[in-house]
C-alpha cells in the first residue's frame, strides 16, 4: 500500500509553503492553466471555477488513496505555483512529476525551487526510485530544465518526448542547481 | 573565450527569439522569453562550456550580455 500524506499535508521548505490543492485554490489554478502563454502545453482546461473546483474535489479521492498529489506552492502566503505527483507506484517506486506551472515574472530562483520540492518529495518523502514523465515537443525550454536536472530522454511519438529521471542522477545535479539559485 | 561563441552559446538557451536580437548591449532579461529556465539554461552553460560557477546573484549584478560576458570572462 502506498504511503500516504496526510490530507492537511504542510511543508516549509526554502522559504515557501506547500501544501495540497484545495477547492479554494481553483480560481487560481484556473488562472494559470487558461493564460494562453502558460497553460499552452497543457491538457485544454475548462473555463470554469466551478468545474475546477468538482474536479478538484474528485481529485481529492485519489490523494486520499495515495495515489496522487496535487501541491500548490506559496510564497509570503501568495501562491505562485502549482504541480502534481501522480500514477503513484511504490511498488515498482516509480510515479509521474506534472502538470508544473508557475506565474509569470517570478524571481529566477522560486519557479526551479517547486521542482525541486516536488521532487523531494518524491524521492523522500515516497522512497521512489525514478520520476517517469511526457514532455511536449515543442515545449523545448522544459525539456531543457528536465535535462539539466540529469532527466534521459528514452522514447518520443508524434507528440511528446518521454523521460525517466533516477533519484541518483536528480541529487547528483540538484547539489549544482541549488548553488547556481544561491540557495543556502 | 569569444564574445561571438558566447552570445551564439547563449543564444542558444532560448527558442523563440530571433537570432538577431541576440547583441553584446542587449538587455537579456529585458526579453520577452526571459524566464526561470532559460536563466537556468544559460547558468548550466556558463558552467559545462566555460567552467564557471555563476549564480542567479551574480547574474543579476548584470544587465546586458556583454557585461555576463565580462563576469565570465574575470572569473576564469
């Protein structure tokens, strides 16, 4: 069975809080995944604070099966950010990191600082092995941060690149990233 | 270390701007596709292609290519 966080799940980490989406947040969320710059490698997302927050209620089951995370990031008690842990296999010690989107204009270092959360705490917090995980193709600037964290590319089709990325390979590079963000 | 090589290497961090607008006085964050990653992208250049260790803060003492350029360059 898998690990499971807690549904007030809270983390303080590199001066942001974390904790799971709530239907409250759905405006927000909502913002972020219809601005046509941000939200245009993502799933199409209905235009709707209502609907986002039936889905986010729904999603709420699988979080309390542990089978997936949805985390939103805040930074002075304003959220900047969101992203999800998902397919969540500690069995096999796999599970997806996705559906990653930041506001715009944020400083360099917060938007690389909720990756890195997000994968701490699948790497830490669920014991996982490896990050399994699709990429637009045309969305090449993800692909590059995905590289730069130690992410292999190990499939394509006509739409996507797919990557794994092993824990060994993420602390190996985060230890460079962290530096480069001047993170104390 | 060319000024030419480093704005082609820096250049080639970001997708959607044109080539041309890549000069030794532009204003890099000025751009409209400046953001987190290709500021990450050209930190993990300026270190796997020149060998140095620059961070978002001494990125930030700089405005234009030129002068990250120069930063690179007295770090070596």
């Amino acid at each position: 069975m898998n690990k499971k966080l807690p549904a007030d799940f809270h983390l303080t980490k590199y001066g942001l809080d974390v904790c799971l989406v709530k239907e409250d947040d759905a405006e927000f969320i909502l913002e972020l995944r219809t601005d046509p710059k941000l939200g245009q490698f993502l799933h199409a997302t209905d235009n709707s604070v209502d609907n986002q927050k039936t889905w986010i209620k729904e999603y709420k089951k699988r979080e309390d099966q542990g089978l997936d995370y949805y985390f939103i990031y805040k930074k002075d008690d304003s959220p900047i950010g969101v992203n999800r842990i998902y397919g969540i296999d500690t069995k096999n010690k796999v599970a997806t990191g996705g559906s990653w989107i930041c506001k715009f204009g944020l400083p360099v270092e917060l938007s690389i600082l909720t990756l890195i959360i997000m994968r701490d705490i699948m790497f830490d917090e669920f014991d996982l092995e490896y990050d399994r995980f699709d990429v637009r193709k045309l969305n090449k600037k993800v692909q590059k941060t995905h590289l730069i964290f130690g992410a292999k590319e190990i499939g394509e089709d006509d739409l996507n690149y797919y990557y794994e990325l092993y824990r060994t390979d993420y602390f190996l590079n985060r230890q460079e990233i962290i530096k480069m963000l001047n993170i104390k | 270390m060319e000024l030419s090589e480093f704005i082609k290497n820096f250049a080639n961090q970001f997708d959607d701007t044109e080539l041309s607008e890549f000069k030794p006085d532009t204003k890099y964050r000025e751009l409209d596709e400046w953001s987190s990653l290709p500021a990450l992208a050209v930190l993990s250049m300026i270190s796997k292609k020149y060998s140095v260790s620059l961070n978002v803060s001494d990125m930030r003492g700089t405005n234009t290519i030129q002068e990250l350029f120069d930063l690179v360059q007295s770090k070596q």
